[in-house]
C-alpha cells in the first residue's frame, strides 16, 4: 500500500472458524495492513473496539498519500490513469455509450463550473 495506513476490517460470524479468521488476518497483515476482527453485528460497540483503536492509532501515524490525479484532470484522462495505475491495465476501451456518457458529464460540469 503507497502513501497510507489502510485498516481491513473482518467481519466475523459465528459460523467463520479461528482457523478462517487467521488464514485472512494472515493475507492481509502480509500487505503491510492492520486487520481488525469484529463482531459488532453480535457485540454492538464492544465488538468494534479493536477496530476502532486501530483506526485511531492509523490517523495518528504520519502518511504520505496523494491523490493519483489533479483536479482539473479531463474525465476520460482520470479513468485512464485509474484503469492502468490501480488495476494494471494497458488501456481503456470506450463503448459508444460510455463516449456519449463521457461527453455528457464534460457539459455537464462545464455547465455547472460557468454558473457559479
């Protein structure tokens, strides 16, 4: 994980076994992840409090994220940059419909900038 403190959260069930809840805690921990197990849906608050205290403990520690794109990015631009730097692909393919979709939103929002 680049640039933040994520926290996986185990929603565990009376029906998921130690040995299941330690195989994922594992995977994840692996990653660089915190991974909290909670029973909240049986416990209320007192079956989140490991994962509250880790996610307060994640907001304490410095981070160095950044968001992967600016602002002012064109849409079409944005779902490229997603596409190839989130999910490694090597390109993004446009149905007519998605073009047209695209086209709109770009009015749209420049409509909308124009009229504040």
């Amino acid at each position: 994980m680049s640039g933040v403190n994520p926290v996986v959260c185990i929603n565990s069930f009376t029906t998921d076994t130690a040995g299941e809840v330690k195989v994922i805690k594992r995977a994840v921990e692996a990653t660089g992840a915190r991974c909290a197990v909670s029973t909240h849906w049986a416990h209320g608050g007192e079956g989140a409090l490991e994962l509250a205290d880790m996610i307060i403990d994640a907001c304490k520690k410095s981070n160095g994220f950044q968001y992967l794109y600016p602002n002012e990015m064109k849409l079409r631009q944005r779902v490229e940059k997603i596409a190839t730097t989130v999910y490694g692909a090597d390109g993004v393919d446009w149905s007519p419909e998605a073009k047209a979709k695209a086209e709109y939103l770009k009015a749209t929002r420049n409509t909308m900038n124009t009229a504040q």
